[in-house]
C-alpha cells in the first residue's frame, strides 16, 4: 500500500466519522424537536375557531423551517461535542442547548393542549433568552456552531410575534 492510499485511508475513515456523528446528532435534535408534534393538532376545532394575523404562514411551511432547523441545530450541536466534553465551556454550552431544546419542546402542550397562547408567549419568550444564550455558550467553544444558530433566533423571534399576536387577536 502506498503512503498515499495509507493517507487518503485514514482521512476517508475520519470524514466517515465525522459524517455518521453529525448525522446522529441531526436525528436527535430532530427527533426530539419533533417530540412536540404529538401536541400540534392545527385541525383542532379551538385551534380552527381562533383568529389568526394575516401574515399566519400555511400549515405545511411549520414542518419544512422546523426540520431544516433541527437539522442546523444537530450540527451545531455536533460541532461543540465534538470540542470534547472534558472541557467545562463544552460542558456548559451542551447544558444550556439541552435546556433550551427543553423549553422548546414544551411550547406545544402549552399552546395547543393547555390552549393557553399567554402561556406559550411565556415560553416563548424564555426560548428566545434561551437560545441567546446557547448561541454566546457556542460561540466561546466553536464560532460556526454559533452561526448555524442564528436562524433558529430569527424563526422563534418571528414565532414570538406570531404567537402574540394570535393571543392578542384572541383575547
């Protein structure tokens, strides 16, 4: 074997690694992510009966964002672990993204089950603390991880508006 097949081996086996670690990552973030559709019942007849601002995005557009941002997140998060979980900045950043993909699942009982949008804006504006803060937490360990972020705060700050204004329209 040459040096040269020896070299481009190991490399392939260390992308291959690191592609199936990402990947696992990317399912779990969305399978977990995902937990909360057990919740979302938009076909519901409160949910029908509710007033919705004229900028309510259709239905099918809620499962498109929110898996593409799973999926950003899971790299994300990949991307700080892999930084290696002796390091306390590691440590702290993978806490303060399992609380807040914590809080994020919660959103949907509360809005759609509880039928309470005061107490998902609540919850909403806590994830929006939240992610900020994960985001600093990132960027001290990997700066890309950060950014990967950045849209998940702008979906869920466009989600707090929405979510407002549904309590506000309904109140």
């Amino acid at each position: 074997m040459s040096l040269r097949h020896s070299v481009y081996s190991q490399a392939s086996a260390v992308d291959r690694g690191e592609l199936i670690g990402a990947a696992l990552a990317v399912l779990l973030v969305n399978l977990v992510g995902a937990s909360g559709v057990v919740f979302t019942t938009p076909e519901s007849e409160w949910f029908q009966s509710l007033t919705l601002p004229w900028f309510y995005p259709p239905t099918w557009a809620f499962g498109v964002v929110w898996t593409l941002l799973f999926t950003l997140i899971g790299v994300a998060a990949y991307l700080v672990y892999r930084a290696g979980t002796d390091r306390n900045d590691v440590r702290f950043a993978l806490g303060v993204f399992v609380l807040q993909m914590a809080v994020n699942v919660s959103w949907s009982p509360a809005f759609f089950e509880l039928q309470a949008p005061g107490l998902a804006l609540g919850i909403i504006g806590l994830l929006w603390l939240l992610i900020g803060a994960t985001i600093w937490a990132f960027w001290r360990v990997d700066r890309r991880a950060a950014g990967l972020l950045v849209p998940y705060l702008a979906w869920v700050s466009f989600a707090a508006v929405l979510n407002g204004s549904i309590w506000l329209l309904n109140a």
